[in-house]
C-alpha cells in the first residue's frame, strides 16, 4: 500500500504541480471570458442608435395615444415624414437607420415596406412594431392593454410537481449542456493524461525498472487512481470558477440570479459521470499498453474521443425528444452517457427503473473495462515493441502472467 | 538542391502512406458522406423508421400535439375560437378534475390560469414530460387563445397585433445578391470557413509532429550531420504541404460528389455557384496560409522538448486562426464590413476570413490582391526567421518550451 500511495503521489503532483496544468485549468474560464467579451463588443459595435423614420398613409398613427398606452423611454428615435422622398433624402444623408412606409391599406392587408441601406436591424423593426402595436389596441382597456404589453409567462411544471422552470429562467435550461461539456473535458484531459502516463515510461522503458519493485496492479492502480483524482482536481477548480463567476455576476446581471440547479439532477449527473470517468480511462490505459510509441497512442485516441461527440451531433434529438430510442441508446453507451444523461434529465423525465438500470450498466461497463485494461497492461509488459491487437488481450489469458 | 529533395519525398510518401492519414483523408469523408447518403434515403424511403429512432417512444406523452386541458381561474376564457379544432382544448372547472383526466390519459397535459392572471400574466402548464422546449413551442396556441379572450373575442386584432407588419424589406445597398432567407447564404460561406480551417491546421500539425517526433528520438541529431537545416525545414514543408494539397482535393472531390449521389435538390441558384476564381484564390490562400502556420508550427517544433508540450504550446500560434471563427456570423452578414475587410487583410487572419469572405460575396479584386500580397510577404518573412532559427542549437537544446523564447527565436535573438 506504501507503493501505492508513493505511485499516486508521485503522479498527482507530476501533473497537477505542472505549470501546463495550470495553464489548462484557467485557459478554459479564460477563453469563455475572452469570448463573451468579444461578442458583447461586437453586440455594442453593430448596435444602431440613429432613429427610424415612418410614412403614415393609413392614418393609423395620426391620433395620439391614450396615456395608458403610451410607452416607456425608447431607445431609438422614431421620426414621422410626410413624405417619402423626404425619408429617403434622409436616409441617404445618414440620419436614419432605416424608413418604414404604411400604404393605405395597411388596416386591411398588414402589407408595409421597409427600406435600409444595407440591412435592417431587428432592434429597428422590434420598436416600429411596438409603435404599431399601440396604435392597434388603443382603444383597449387600459387593464388590457397593460397585460398585452407586459406578455404573459409561461411556467412548465412536471406532473408529480418536482421541476419547475419558468421561461425567464433559459440560463439554466442551458445548463446542462455546458456541465456535460465540463464532465466530457475533464474525462478526456485525465484520460489523456492517463494514457501518456504509461505510455512515456514505455517508451523510455522505465517501466521495466520499476516493475522490479512493485507489481503491475499497484502501479496501473496508483497510475489509474491519480488521474482520475487529477481529473476531478480539475472539475471541482472549474465549479469553483463558474460559482465565483455566478456570485460575482449576480450582482450586475440579474438573470444569473434565475439560475437554478435541481440537486437531484446534479448528484445523478455525478453518478452517472464516475462510471464514465473510470470507463474512459480504463480503455486508455488499454491503448496504452498496446500502442508503442506515443504518436500512435494519440491517433488511437481519435477512436474513443469522436463517439464522445455524438450527443452534440444529436442534441437537437436529446432536447426535443429526451425518450427516444436514439436517445436512450446514448445514454446507456459509456462515452456518452454523461452529456446524454444530464441533457435528457433537463429536458424530460428518465424512468426511475430505467435510469437505476443504466447507472447500474455503466457500472457494470466501467468494471469490465478495468478488467480488460489490466489484462492489457499485463500482457503488453511482454511483447515490447510490437502493437496488441485486441484479441490478444481477450484471448490469451494465464499463459501470460507477467510477474517480473 | 538534392537533399531538400530527398527530403520532401521522403516526407510525402510516408505521410500519405500512413494509415491514419489515408483515413482522415478517404475513410472520415466517406463514412460521414455514407452517413448522409443512407439516412436521406431512409428519409425517402420510410420517414417512419427514421422517427421511430428519433421520436419519442410510443405511449409516452410529447408525441404529437393531442388533446389537452385548461383550467380557468380567473374567468378570462369565454370563447374557444373556431379555428382551433374541436376537442383540442377542454375545459376543466378545477385542477382536481383536470388531474384526473391526466391520470386516466384523456389529456396530455393541462393548462392553469390563475386567479391573478391580470396581475402578474403567469400561465402554469403541467406536463408529464416537463421538457421545457417543446412546452414553449407547444404552448403557443393557449397563450393565443387567451390573447384573443383579452380582446373579447376579436382573434382578427389579436394575430394582427402579435404580429401587425407583413414586411417587404428594400435595400439600397444590399450586401449580396442572394436571397437572406436561403439557408444557404449561411452554410455555404461557414463550410468555408471550417474547410480552410481544419485543413490548414491538419497539414501544419502533420509539421509539427514530424519534427517533434525525430527531434524526441533523435534522428535529427544524425539529419543534422549530412544536411543543412534550411533544406531540412523546406524539404519538410513542401512535402507535407503537397499531402494537404492531396487531402484538400480528396475531401473538395468527396463533399461534391456525396451531394450529387445524395440526391440531395443540389439545384444550386446562380447566386451560389461559386465562380472558379473562387477555386483559384482558394489554392493562393491555402497556400500561403498553410506556409505561414506550417513555419509557426516549425518553430514550436523546433523549441518543444516533446510531442506532449508541443500540443500545449501550439495553443499561441492557432489563437489567430481561431479568431475569424468566433467572429463568422459577423463576417457572413456584412463579408464586406469594416471588421471583415480587417480580418481578411491582416496576414494571420486573412487566410481564412478572406475565403470566407469569398464564399459570401463579390471582394473588390484589390482587397483581395492585396491580402495575398501581405500574406505572402509575412509567409516569407516567416519562413526566413524560422530557417534561421533552425539551427541545430535550438533544435537539439532540451529546454521547456516558453511563448518568450518563441518571439526571442523568431526575433533572431536566441
């Protein structure tokens, strides 16, 4: 057990002590900082504040507007013209962003037309139809009117009452997509770690020293068992980031504060990526092994991180329909199952007997898996130099006991 | 003369015989292209097989819209309009019996008005399913429903001032002549993008790899007595940069002809044909885009210990490539913008915003000329300061990698 823990030590802190460990750890709330920085000065630079210009010749916006309809500050400036060669003298001169014109028949066809330079923003057509709007039900009652202005809000409660969200609350509907990229990330940047671990001291054939004085299991344990806690070093850093971030934030966007985590669908979430993480790096320990050098490692790598995509490739599928055989099928494979399995929990309703019977599967899997990459790893000490293929790890079994 | 000869031979035929290349190159096209070719026939053939997978399973709720329930508390539904068909809404006097109904499946989920509801528009809808996403697309005819009651019934006013403009929209000066509904004046341009993208990338790392493998088992260190490492550099560079060509002309061969066997309506509009110029710039840019970040590649080979820091350390050198990707949705609504114009002149960047650029619409020739003139002139000042730093001091030094010691070398100062 000594041995053990001296493996474990000496491998945690080879990786998380590494100045690129830290850098990975930051690079991530780092880049999604960078990029919601961009899009805001992108959203700010592409913003239009010069005021829309209108040509009324239905007379609908003639009569001024009851004091009950009447709106809030805009933020873009509406101009009425008598004329329309004068709006698009204006245009041109830059002073509009755009025109709109009202044909006389507006009131029976709705038919109107819009005229802009290059493009006509959403913002400018949103606050025309507001104008619009107005004049249509002025002559409502101002209780009406009030709640047709403010909209109505739809919340979506689950029959037995246990989720609830309602539709101001889309940041965490999105959630979980972005803590199933989290688990994804840590699985495969441990797994990875993992594989180079054994594959290196292949390589450099300092394996072969240090199998004299420990035995393959506690070194592939210890190896196993350090990544892994390497890998939720790195999630548990991330959730402490995204918690600073949330608490930091909620005080100027007040939309964070709609954010809800059900608990529950966190500690399933969890359950489900544990299984996953052990999968994963059992199966690169396999690759490990069986590879000889660290290149080929990383192309065989390629095999098990392209599946891990799929529930992106389907996410509409996993949204829309969260119990369809296509998404039940990604949630029992062990490489998806940790997107897919938090994204059809936020989206729908898993079985309680079906959801037991899945973690129990990936369980299961996770076992076999460790099984077939000790025998990997056993087997590969053997025949240096030369690739395993994976019937010789499946067929060939105590002939080949590698005790040095 | 020779020597970078040898060496770019020897570079390609190996490249170009390995396994994984000629899977990326055929199989991953192929497979994707088989991928689309038998689900749109399937799609043909049987759509019911297909939503049998994709669907939702049979006896759950969520499947098609079917009947469902409301309760009223606060006496704002009089009228059901006769649009909405029979049966479709049914109206329950309170939630007990509403549950009810739910429980024996005779509805598929319910609506709660609450008394308050002129207060503060809250409108409960309780499904088995919960899915919030198909709740708020499904939800929409309730809420029309009682939009209309708001106005007494008069459903005319009440589509009319959810949605009072039937818009015919006049530019002046329209960006492009395509059609901005087309689907297509999005993808085709962003298909672009990812191409240029990922090949560039792909044949610079093949780059990258090659020199970190032979500088880790030191081969390079035997190279390094019979040539000069200026040969070595362009040997390298050449031969790997006719393999992207090759993989560029497989997956350009592959895309076009699974479209066609796809039977996919390629009937391309006029506006989307790209023109073969479009082919010609394409080649340009790849290939001083691929020189410039194959040499910037060459150098953090050059300064990596091993395989495993090289692919941190070439997170610096792609950062700039990565930019025009953040920034498409721009580049393609307004390709010939201020922030477009500036990415695809800036040599880092131009590579692939400019054939982005492309894609969507007319460039003015000399914009385009002159992004590939700067391009060339950095790919060459590039490759100059990388060939000189390839020495066999910095090759063979076993120091850690840091982006200062990138600049320092590339600066000529290390």
């Amino acid at each position: 057990m000594v041995k053990f823990w001296r493996v474990f030590h000496y491998e945690f802190s080879r990786h998380v002590l590494r100045r690129g460990f830290l850098f990975g750890l930051l690079s991530v709330p780092l880049i999604i900082l960078f990029m919601a920085g961009v899009i805001m000065i992108i959203e700010r630079s592409e913003r239009d504040s010069r005021p829309i210009g209108y040509v009324d010749q239905s007379g609908l916006l003639a009569e001024p507007l009851p004091a009950a309809a009447a709106r809030d500050s805009l933020t873009i400036k509406l101009v009425a013209y008598t004329d329309e060669e004068l709006a698009k003298t204006a245009l041109e001169a830059g002073e509009l962003q755009a025109y709109f014109v009202l044909g006389a028949d507006y009131l029976q066809t709705s038919q109107a037309r819009a005229v802009a330079m290059k493009r006509i923003s959403a913002a400018a057509e949103d606050e025309f139809k507001d104008l619009l709007r107005a004049h249509l039900l002025a002559s409502q009652p101002s209780e009406v009117l009030a709640r047709l202005n403010q909209g109505d809000m739809l919340l979506v409660r689950s029959a037995d009452g246990s989720r609830e969200v309602n539709e101001g609350q889309w940041v965490s509907i999105l959630l979980p997509f972005f803590i199933g990229i989290a688990f994804m990330i840590a699985i495969f940047s441990s797994s990875g770690y993992l594989m180079q671990a054994v594959v290196d001291e292949k390589e450099n054939r300092t394996m072969e020293v240090l199998l004299t004085s420990t035995s393959p299991n506690t070194l592939i344990g210890a190896k196993t068992v350090a990544m892994i806690s390497v890998g939720m070093t790195q999630l548990l850093a991330w959730f402490v980031f995204a918690a600073i971030a949330l608490v930091i934030g909620s005080r100027y966007f007040p939309i964070i504060q709609t954010i809800q985590i059900p608990p529950g669908m966190l500690a399933i979430s969890l359950a489900a990526f544990l299984p996953c993480l052990v999968t994963t790096s059992a199966l690169m320990v396999m690759i490990g092994s069986s590879v000889t050098d660290a290149r080929e490692g990383q192309q065989m790598t390629g095999l098990i991180t392209l599946p891990a995509a799929l529930p992106y490739w389907f996410a509409i599928v996993l949204m829309t329909n969260p119990n369809s055989p296509l998404s039940i099928a990604l949630s029992f494979f062990p490489l998806t199952a940790p997107v897919a399995i938090t994204m059809r929990l936020a989206f729908g309703m898993i079985p309680p007997a079906q959801l037991a019977a899945n973690l129990v599967f990936l369980w299961v899997c996770a076992i076999g898996a460790l099984w077939l990459a000790g025998r990997a790893f056993r087997i590969g000490m053997l025949s240096y130099g030369k690739r395993l293929s994976l019937g010789e790890i499946l067929g060939r079994p105590q002939k080949q006991e590698a005790q040095p | 003369m020779n020597n970078t000869l040898t060496v770019m031979r020897y570079e390609l035929l190996t490249t170009i015989a390995r396994r994984s290349f000629i899977f990326t190159a055929i199989g991953l096209p192929l497979i994707s292209a088989l991928f689309f070719f038998g689900l749109s026939t399937l799609n043909r053939s049987s759509p019911q097989a297909l939503t049998s997978v994709v669907g939702n399973l049979p006896g759950q709720v969520g499947n098609a819209v079917e009947a469902e329930g409301y309760v009223d508390l606060s006496g704002i539904v009089q009228t059901i309009p006769e649009s909405v068909p029979a049966g479709r809404l049914i109206a329950y006097a309170d939630e007990y019996t509403a549950r009810q109904a739910l429980g024996q499946e005779k509805i598929s989920a319910y609506y709660l008005v609450p008394a308050d509801y002129m207060q503060n528009g809250e409108i409960i809808y309780v499904r088995p399913d919960f899915n919030p996403l198909s709740a708020f697309d499904q939800a929409g005819l309730m809420r029309w429903v009682l939009r209309v009651n708001l106005l007494g019934g008069d459903w005319q006013l009440a589509n009319r001032a959810a949605n009072p403009l039937q818009l015919d929209v006049i530019l002046l000066e329209p960006p492009s002549a395509r059609d901005q509904e087309n689907p297509l004046t999005f993808f085709l341009p962003y298909g672009v993008t990812l191409l240029f993208y990922v090949l560039i990338l792909m044949s610079a790392s093949l780059l990258l790899n090659s020199i970190t493998k032979e500088k880790e088992n030191r081969v390079l260190e035997i190279l390094m007595s019979s040539i000069s490492p200026r040969q070595l550099l362009t040997g390298k560079i050449t031969g790997l940069g006719i393999a992207g060509l090759i993989q560029a002309a497989i997956w350009v061969g592959v895309g076009f002809a699974a479209l066609r066997l796809g039977g996919r309506s390629f009937d391309l509009s006029q506006a989307f044909q790209l023109p073969l110029s479009f082919l010609l710039w394409g080649l340009i840019f790849f290939v001083l885009g691929y020189a410039l970040y194959a040499s910037l590649m060459a150098s953090v080979g050059a300064l990596v210990p091993n395989l495993r820091e090289a692919s941190q350390a070439t997170f610096i050198v792609i950062i700039p490539l990565v930019i025009p990707l953040m920034a498409i949705s721009i580049i393609i609504r307004d390709p010939n913008g201020a922030l477009a114009t500036i990415l695809s002149l800036f040599p880092l960047t131009a590579p692939v915003t400019m054939m982005t650029r492309l894609a969507a619409t007319s460039v003015p020739l000399w914009q385009t000329t002159l992004a590939a003139i700067l391009l060339a002139l950095t790919a060459a000042w590039i490759v100059r300061a990388v060939a000189n730093m390839f020495r066999a001091q910095t090759l063979l030094s076993g120091q850690p990698f840091s982006p200062k010691r990138l600049f320092r070398a590339l600066a000529g100062k290390s």
